[in-house]
C-alpha cells in the first residue's frame, strides 16, 4: 500500500512549498521535524545524495522520507555546475553569488550565443522506507541560459534558465502552477507520486481487463491512485500485443495471487466466475479496491463493497448497498434504497428503480429495468430490455415485456 504521508528530508522550504504545491493532495508531505539535523550532501551523484537525506530522516523518524536532489548541467561547462549546483561559487554561496560564477564561467569558455548556452535542470526524487525499501523517479526539463538575469519568482537559478517549453520566458518569470507543469521537479514529483500510487492486478480476458484499463486510466488522469501491475488470466483468451501496447504485462494465471502484494480488481465477464475467483482470493486473504469511474454518480449513504466497479455514467442514488465485486455498467442506474448481493452484474443501459433487492449473482441485460420494490432471486437472468413487473425466482430467466419465465 502506498503511503498517504511522507517526511520531507529537505531543509529548503521553497522546495518543501513547490513539492507541496506540484502534489497537491495526491500525497501529505510533513516538513522536517527540527530536532532531525542537516545531513552533509557529499555524496557524487544526485541520486546518492537524495538517498543520504531520505535515509537519514526515515531513520530518525521511522516513517517513509522523501528527497530530492537537483542539478544544473551546462553543455559548455562539461556539463557543470552538476552535482554543485548549489555550492557552485562557495560552500555558502547565495543564489545571486551562484547566478554570476555560472555567468562568468560561460564568458570565460567563449559562450555568448543561445546555441551554445544549452543547459538542462535534472532532478532526481527518492522516498526511502525505515526498512530499506526505496523509490525513485526522475525529471529533466531542457533550456537555455540567458545572459541577464530576468524576472522575479522561483528561486535558485531561475532569472537565467529559459525553458524550452517557454517561449524565451525563465522559470523566475512564469506563473507557479505554469512553471510546475513544464519544471524537471514536476515532472519528477508527479513520476514519483505515479510510482507510489497502489498496486492494481486486472483478472480478466479480452475486452473487460481493456474495459478496465479505461476505468483506471481515467481515475488516474484526475490523480494518481492505481499502479496497474499486471492483467493475470482467468482461463480466458487474452490478445498479449493489446495490453503491451497500453504497457500492460500478462503475468500468468491466477494462482500467481496468492503472492503478489498488491490489490485486485476482478473484471472477468459473468457473475459466476466473478464469484468463483472472489472465493480464492478471499482463501489467501486478498482483497479488491471500489473502481469507480470519474464520471459515475454516487450519492449519499451508499456502501461500495471490496471490487465493486462503477462504469462511466453509472448513477447510484442514495442508501444503496452494492455487494462485493458488483459490476454497475455503463449508464446503469441503481436506485434509492437498492440492495444488491455479492457478484451481480448490471448491464449498460439497465435501470433498477427505488427499493429492489437483488441477491448473488443475479444479472440484468442491457437496458433491462426492475419497477419498484421487486426482488430478484439469486442467479437469475433478466433478458436484455426486459421489464421486471413482478418478484423473479432464483435461478429462472426472464424475458419479455412485462418479463416472464
């Protein structure tokens, strides 16, 4: 599982309120507590010293860390300042003392033009555990140093770094939110809070583990929550050149479960295999997270059971129970007061008025509708467009208009 709160291990608080303002509230980040003391950043990459600051802290700490180290690598400088970007004019140096050795040193080798003056800031973001564990992701955005420093926001060496992305703006004359989308340490902060996000396995075939890659893809276009690890078999046919187009791995069959630390989401087609695949996971003690599509309506008092999966336009009203791994379809619509059991499917188009019970397992077709206070049996089948009027047995099917059996 991911962590919800991280320990921040840098001491500069423009870096501490940037990180804060790229995450938003996809992640907590805590300041340093001060009684955890500077760490010497003497290591020879940026990466060791990311991870001699996370160490440190999550060491003192016992909670994950998160560090960063950034560097400034000028091509006419060899790729200078480097891992001393920040000590690039002296052990102290300020920003400005910075800003004029860097200047200075391009005059010095003969860089006067832009196409000569080409540069990148890299960053390199690292969360460490207490027990060792480490992530780490990394961001670079390429630019220019321009020869007068210009504008007035950011910090370090922004007045002279123009961004390719910027039209000839530096970082010190962009807007926040602008400068956060396009800066090497937001795209390394949102890498890694892509990174940290929770492990998903997709059990499915075909087109329903594709149905819910779209599901995931869209919750995590609004932030990052799921990191799809894999699709693993059910026993059904898969096309392994669809999901390695979308990065996606068929890692095996489902036994491989019983392992694996990560959460699942069951997407296979009909309730009685749903059913089937539930019964092993809870054997071996997994769970399933709710996926619920960004665009899917739910009101209040309403229980999402372990893999309940809410397609786009689904709409649940209010006081409604939806059993463990339920399927609600695209444009279904459940009702105030619904109970529906454990394994249910409900198809797209389908709309199941006020007060109905549905038990385990039960299916209804596409555009199918219950009326009002009805129950609908365990295992029964309600037939595309068909309109439930009356009580349906367990195990029947039902077709027509009104439905009948």
């Amino acid at each position: 599982m991911a962590p919800s709160h991280l320990v921040s291990a840098t001491a500069n608080p423009d870096k501490v309120a940037e990180i804060a303002a790229i995450l938003g509230d996809s992640l907590l980040v805590e300041p340093r507590p001060d009684w955890v003391p500077d760490v010497v950043e003497d290591a020879d990459t940026l990466v060791g010293n990311a991870r001699l600051k996370a160490s440190t802290v999550a060491f003192a700490t016992g909670r994950p860390a998160m560090a960063d180290d950034t560097g400034l690598e000028v091509d006419a400088l060899d790729g200078a300042p480097g891992v001393r970007t920040a000590r690039f004019a002296g052990e102290r140096a300020t920003a400005q003392e910075n800003i004029a050795h860097l200047l200075a040193e391009l005059e010095r080798v003969g860089a006067t033009d832009a196409a000569q003056r080409t540069a990148r800031f890299r960053t390199v973001v690292l969360v460490r555990w207490p027990d060792g564990r480490e992530v780490r992701a990394d961001g670079v955005v390429e630019g220019t140093i321009i020869d007068v420093p210009t504008g007035s926001g950011g910090f370090g060496y922004d007045p002279v770094f123009a961004p390719d992305e910027a039209r000839g703006r530096t970082f010190a004359e962009m807007a926040p939110a602008a400068k956060h989308a396009v800066s090497h340490r937001g795209r390394a902060v949102r890498a890694m809070a892509a990174e940290l996000a929770r492990p998903l396995v997709i059990v499915g075939a075909g087109g329903h583990a594709r149905e819910v890659l779209d599901i995931v893809e869209a919750v995590n276009a609004d932030r990052p929550t799921f990191r799809v690890v894999g699709v693993v078999a059910d026993g059904g046919r898969h096309d392994e050149a669809a999901l390695a187009r979308r990065g996606v791995e068929l890692l095996g069959e489902v036994e491989l479960l019983r392992d694996l630390e990560v959460e699942v989401v069951i997407a296979v087609g009909s309730s009685p295999a749903r059913a089937g695949i539930d019964e092993r996971l809870r054997a071996w003690g997994r769970t399933s997270p709710a996926l619920v599509h960004p665009s899917a309506t739910v009101g209040a008092d309403v229980e999402l059971g372990p893999g309940v999966i809410l397609a786009a336009g689904a709409r649940v009203t209010t006081n409604v129970r939806l059993g463990r791994h339920t399927h609600v379809n695209v444009n279904a619509v459940i009702s105030h007061d619904g109970r529906l059991g454990d394994h249910v499917t409900v198809s797209p188009g389908a709309l199941v008025n006020g007060n109905v019970t549905i038990d385990d397992r039960a299916f209804l077709g596409t555009g199918a509708v219950v009326t009002p206070g009805r129950h609908i049996g365990s295992d029964a089948v309600i037939g595309a467009g068909a309109v439930v009027v009356d009580d349906v047995p367990a195990g029947v099917t039902a077709r027509g208009v009104p439905a009948a059996w």
